[in-house]
C-alpha cells in the first residue's frame, strides 16, 4: 500500500513539473513555426512599398541604382505673404 502511494506522489510529481514545461515547449514551437511561415510569405510575395502602393513608389537597386520616386508633382506652399486677420471685438 506504501508503495503505491509513493508512486502516486511521484506521478503527480512528474505531471506538475512536466505539464508546464511540455506547455512552454509547445507554445515555443508554434511561436517559432508562425515567425517562420511569416518570413516565408515576405520572401515569396515580396515586401511592396508601404500600404501596397506600388504605383506610386518604384525603387530599382540594381548596379546602376536606378531610384524613381512618386510620379506626380508636389506644390509647394508659398507662405511669403501669409497674413492673419483678427476682427476687432477679439483683439487683445
């Protein structure tokens, strides 16, 4: 009768230390396959500038670094003369 009772208490012994290990264990390796499945899709599709605008942005780095960046103008703001009106009951 002892000797079942030490083998129960090693048992649960076994099963408290193991149970986690074996938890952390497991949740490493799926941690670890998703970063990998991640990195594969990156490497397969391709990283495209960012928010998939790939119209608007198109680098080439090749020997000759060939760089093209937004294909429209961009109007910049003359601020010379900016002038600011404040009405007569505010002035302070």
């Amino acid at each position: 009768m002892l000797v079942l009772l030490v083998i129960a208490v090693l048992v649960v012994i076994l099963i408290v230390i193991f149970i986690p290990v074996i938890f952390v264990l497991v949740v490493l390796v799926l941690v670890l396959v998703v970063l990998i499945l991640i990195l594969i899709l990156i490497l397969i599709l391709g990283l495209g500038p960012a928010f998939g605008l790939c119209g608007l942005l198109e680098i080439h780095l090749v020997p000759g670094l060939q760089v093209h960046l937004l294909d429209f103008a961009i109007e910049v703001l003359n601020l010379d003369q900016l002038g600011v009106l404040v009405h007569f009951e505010h002035a302070e």
